[in-house]
C-alpha cells in the first residue's frame, strides 16, 4: 500500500526594493527593481548633458602680447656720433685745396668749388694788396689775410686784377665781397712764401 504524499503549494514570491516600504506593494521582478532604482540616476544625467549642450564652456583663446622695444641712446653714444660727424667736417675742410697763379703777384684759386664748411657768408671789406710772398690779400688790421679765389674768378696780371662776375677789382682798389672764413691749416697748396707771416684766417672769397 502506497503512503499518501502531502503537497505544500507555496505562495507567489513577493520582492520589494529597498526603501521602498512605504510604497504598496508589487509584484515585480528584480530586473524591473533594477530599473526602478537607475531611473532617477538616468534623469540627473541626460538633465546634465542637455544643459552643456545649451551652454558650451567656452574656451581660453590665446592672448596676443604687443610689446614696444624703446632704443635709449646713452650720452656717450651721442657724443661719439657727434665726434665722428665733426672728424668728417674736419677732414673734407683738409681737403681744401689751392693752386697759384701768376709771375710776382701769385693768384691764389681753389680747385673745389665750394668749402665744406658750416660758416654763413660774410661780408668782407678791405683794400687788395700783394701780401706775403706776392700773394693776394687783404689787411684789416694786424697780418695781412690770404685770399682765396673760386674757380670762376678771372686773373690778370698785367695789370694784377681780379674779376668776379662783372666787377674787376685791381691792387690798391678797395673792395666789398661775399666771403667764407676758413683756417689757413685747412688749405693745401699754398706757397711756403705765402703762408709765412700770412695770418691763421684766411678768406674764401666770391662764393654766391
């Protein structure tokens, strides 16, 4: 004789979520609970991401720096600069260069046309006279003061006379001329006999 079996029928299973106790309760399976829990994590980051897209972080472009290189030339920098510009005066003012003329009086011309020099022209009144060595001068007082003629000057000497432009000038005759003062050091080509006794100021005379 066969035993009697008892059957137990078990009732359904209920799962609940943690912290969820105050909720009704549901029949719901653990991958539903899953979902449940990850939904409100879900929203906070979707939420998130909208608002980036609305709002882009903007980016540091980089900055562009001017800047403004000031050259200070210091006072000896200065002083040799003007050192050197006056060597090149001095120098070109060496450069002056005198041919003579004539036999008994010497006419005196110089083969640059124009000095190099910063003097303003200067008005020269004075009496023609053969100074030192029979060169023409003029005497205003003290040495006499060799005279320079420009390459346009005309020379005589029979009788001893001079000509610029229109006007003839001869020895003993008083004159009025346009003149440039240089330092006899300045000139080369002189006659020796001219230079002695001659005084250090010398005229470049007939310039414009």
């Amino acid at each position: 004789m066969r035993g009697k079996q008892r059957v137990t029928l078990l009732p359904p299973t209920k799962t609940r979520c943690a912290g969820m106790d105050s909720v009704k309760t549901f029949h719901v399976s653990p991958l539903q609970c899953t979902v449940l829990l990850i939904a409100p994590f879900l929203a906070v980051t979707l939420t998130a991401c909208a608002d980036s897209a609305e709002h882009p972080v903007s980016q540091d472009l980089p900055s562009i720096i001017t800047s403004t290189v000031t050259t200070t030339v210091s006072p000896e920098q200065n002083l040799d600069v003007n050192n050197d510009q006056s060597s090149v005066n001095d120098n070109d003012n060496q450069n002056l260069h005198v041919t003579s003329e004539g036999a008994g009086v010497l006419f005196l011309r110089l083969d640059n046309n124009v000095p190099s020099t910063d003097a303003a022209n200067t008005t020269i009144e004075g009496k023609l006279i053969s100074g030192p060595g029979g060169c023409l001068s003029v005497q205003p007082g003290g040495r006499p003061e060799l005279l320079i003629f420009n390459t346009d000057t005309r020379f005589s000497d029979h009788p001893p006379q001079v000509t610029l432009g229109e006007k003839t000038i001869k020895i003993g005759e008083r004159f009025s001329l346009n003149a440039i003062e240089v330092s006899s050091t300045d000139l080369t080509g002189i006659p020796d006999k001219c230079s002695n006794g001659a005084a250090d100021r010398a005229w470049i005379v007939g310039t414009k």
